[in-house]
C-alpha cells in the first residue's frame, strides 16, 4: 500500500515567533524585516526558533 506524501521538502527554518502562545504569528528569519522583528499581527515582541517549513522554492510561472 502506497502512502501519499506530499512532495514538499520540509526544512528547519529559522524564525521569530511571537511570544503570546494564542498568537500564531512567526517570520521568517531570512525574510525579516529587521535583526528582532516585531510580531507581524500583534506587534509584540517575538523569540527566535525554528519551525519545519517547505523549502521556498521560487515557482516557475508559465508564459500565456
Ligand atoms: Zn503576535
């Protein structure tokens, strides 16, 4: 029996997520805006860690 997997590569990914644990908000490191961003939703302050995403891979766009 074959499992369908999903073919995205997940990798451990450095972030900053916010310090509130009812807030789900997180930032990419590498796309964050400053060395301690603040969080996105609640502007509070966020912790560095690190989450499993899907590799950014830049998507080809198909020409019309
Ligand atoms: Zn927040």
């Amino acid at each position: 029996m074959l499992t369908q997997e999903p073919k995205q590569n997940l990798v451990p990914v450095p972030i900053w997520r916010c310090r509130n644990s009812e807030c789900k908000a997180f930032v990419r490191e590498e796309l964050a805006a400053s060395p301690s961003p603040a969080c996105p939703l609640c502007n509070g302050p966020t912790i560095r860690s690190v989450k499993h995403l899907p590799e950014l891979v830049k998507k080809y766009k198909k020409p019309k």
